[in-house]
C-alpha cells in the first residue's frame, strides 16, 4: 500500500481540507506505521498556479502549508512531506499522461466547469490538463490509497481511468489503480454562510470558513455569525433533510471531535442552536488554535521546515525517477 495526497497552497488552509483530508492522512500514516517510501503528501504549487497567483504569497502560502501538514501531526521521519515542483518527474509525467487524455474526458470534470464557468476560452489550459498532473501525482509513486475530500473523488476516478487506459495501451498492471478513501463523517465540509456551498479557500469571504490561523476570539465570532434555521435541533439524521446548516454544524462538531452524527445527535437534540453554538465554539477552540499556534512556531523556523522538504523531494524523487524512466521505455521515449 503506497499513499499520496496534496493540498494546494493558496492561502487559508481550513477546517474542510483539515477534517476532510490533512487528518486523514495523519490517522492512515500512523495506522499503517508508515515510511516515507509508502506515505507521501506533497504542496501542489503547480495546480495553485492553473489560476492567477501573486508570486510572493504563492511563496509564503507554500510554506503556510508545510507547516499545517506538520502542525496536524505528519511526522517526517515517516512521511515524505514535499513541494511538487521541487520534483520535476510531476510535470513530466504530467505531460506524458495529458497526451494519453481525451478531452472529453476533462471537459467533464465538475471542477474544470465550475472554475471556468462561462469564460471557458479565456482559461489557461492548465486549469483543463490539472486532472492529468493530479494523475501524475498519484501515478508517479505507483500510490494505491488517496485520502482525499468527496470534491476529489471524481478526480482519483479518472487517474484509474487514466492508468487503465495506459496499461491496456503499453503494459497490463503497470500502474496500480488508485482508490479514492474518503474518511471519517465530514468529507464534505460546507460554508458557513451556505449550507449549499462547500468551504473553500476561495470564497471572498472569511466568514464563511474556520481558518487553522484562526485564533480562538476568530473562531467564536465565525459560529456566532454562522448561518442557521429558527428550528430546534433534530434528535435524529431524519430531521436534517432540507436543513443544510443544521447538517454541516452537526457535522463540524461531530467530526472535530472525531464522533459520528449518530454519535452527537441525542446530546444535542431538540435544544437550540445557541446553546449548541456554545458547545460547537468549545470543541473547535479546544482543537484548531494549539494547530494554528504550532504552525506559527513552525513557520518562524523557515530553515527547519526548508530541510524537511530538501529531503522529502529527494526521497520522493528517488521513486519518482524509475516510474519515470519504466514510462518512457514503454512509450519508446528511451
Ligand atoms: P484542494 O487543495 O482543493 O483541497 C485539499 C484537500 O482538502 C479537501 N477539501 C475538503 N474536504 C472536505 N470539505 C471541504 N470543504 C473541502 N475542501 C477541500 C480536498 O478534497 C482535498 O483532499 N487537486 C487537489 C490537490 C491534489 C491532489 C493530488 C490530491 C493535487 N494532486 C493528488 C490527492 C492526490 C486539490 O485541489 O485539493
């Protein structure tokens, strides 16, 4: 079992990529007592860069990255924690595997519709390819489990596509096939605004996402400010459907404290929500601000967390290198 993962550097790490994935990763490389061949997560600077970056902050956001990876709890003598394009093997195979696409099959990417929207001619074309480099990411080390939130399912989906289409064309079982591992009750954490839209680093406004740099007064004005109903809280999952907000503070609350639904809803049923806005405030503020204290630590240590990612892109790229060179003679590249 190999695992890889990533996160983009764009600023804002939050609440979702935490429970959705960061935690994730740090619970399944505990579990399998990993090493940094078979585990890795990377800082995928290259898909930051499918949509406008300011190079200073691109600078710094990869940095803000490592340092949550750390902070969550990714120890580096067991992970190899990396910057994408320190290992070049990424964009190369990344290359090879977008000439072995179909375009119909990016055109179908939810992501790829909802980021170009209506502008589709003037988007780069990074921003189409980027389920291909995500293939590549995976494919490189020959990964067979990416723990990753539901909005990626479709992307993991379609690097097994992608492999099985290169093995059926140049050799049977060449790539493994990766499977997506959602994990754990909050895969799909939603804005706190909205509960329709997913929580993202993107959304103009800070309100709508927990922070892992927010600090506990931040925190307790975001709940406070948190969309609600004017109903009472349900006893059982029944009584969420059509309440949107009602679902996802449930579920933050649950997940944060890593219970299920099930688990929480008889303890905070049938009471209102600023009772169990109180409650949600406590566990997020026992759990997030000692992660965003430690990353500051982290991130006042530049040269520290430099030579964690020296030796994670050498580690990785030591794999990287005879996937790479195994593609090419395939193809007739070599
Ligand atoms: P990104 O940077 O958008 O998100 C990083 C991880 O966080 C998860 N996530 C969420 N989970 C639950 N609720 C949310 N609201 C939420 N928002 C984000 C994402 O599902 C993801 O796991 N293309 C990827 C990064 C990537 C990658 C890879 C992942 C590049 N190469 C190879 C796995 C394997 C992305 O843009 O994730």
């Amino acid at each position: 079992m190999t695992i890889l993962s990533g996160i983009q550097p764009t600023s804002n790490i939050h609440l979702g990529n935490y429970l959705g994935a960061i935690r994730n990763w740090v619970s399944l490389s505990r579990a399998q007592n990993a090493t940094p061949q078979n585990s890795l997560f990377c800082v995928v600077d290259l898909h930051a860069i499918t949509v406008a970056q300011d190079p200073a902050k691109l600078r710094q956001a990869v940095l803000e990255a490592a340092a949550a990876y750390l902070a969550c709890g990714l120890d580096p003598a067991h992970n190899s924690i990396f910057v994408q394009s320190h290992v070049s093997g990424h964009a190369e195979l990344g290359w090879i595997l977008g000439c072995q696409t179909p375009l119909g099959w990016l055109y179908r990417m939810t992501q790829f519709k909802d980021k170009a929207g209506k502008d589709r001619d003037n988007s780069g074309l990074g921003l189409l390819a980027y389920p291909a480099l995500m293939a590549a990411d995976i494919l490189l080390y020959k990964a067979t489990q990416v723990p990753v939130g539901e909005d990626q399912k479709q992307h993991v989906e379609l690097t097994r596509d992608i492999a099985g289409a290169f093995n059926h064309q140049f050799g049977e079982n060449f790539f493994p096939l990766p499977e997506p591992l959602m994990m754990g009750e909050a895969t799909r954490v939603m804005s706190l605004r909205d509960g329709t839209k997913k929580m993202s680093k993107s959304d103009a406004s800070d309100q709508s996402r927990l922070n892992l740099l927010d600090d506990a007064d931040t925190i307790a004005d975001k709940i406070k400010r948190a969309k609600t109903d004017p109903d009472a809280l349900p006893s059982d999952a029944a009584g969420l459907a059509n309440r949107p907000e009602a679902r996802n503070l449930l579920t933050i609350y649950a997940a944060v404290q890593g219970k299920s639904l099930a688990d929480v809803l008889p303890e905070v049923g049938g009471g209102q929500f600023s009772g169990f806005k109180a409650k949600l405030t406590a566990a997020l503020v026992d759990h997030l601000p000692p992660i965003g204290q430690r990353m500051q630590q982290l991130l006042a240590d530049k040269a520290y967390l430099q030579q964690v990612l020296t030796t994670g892109a050498a580690n990785a790229n030591a794999i990287a290198k005879p996937t790479l060179q195994g593609v090419m003679e395939l193809m007739g590249l070599r």
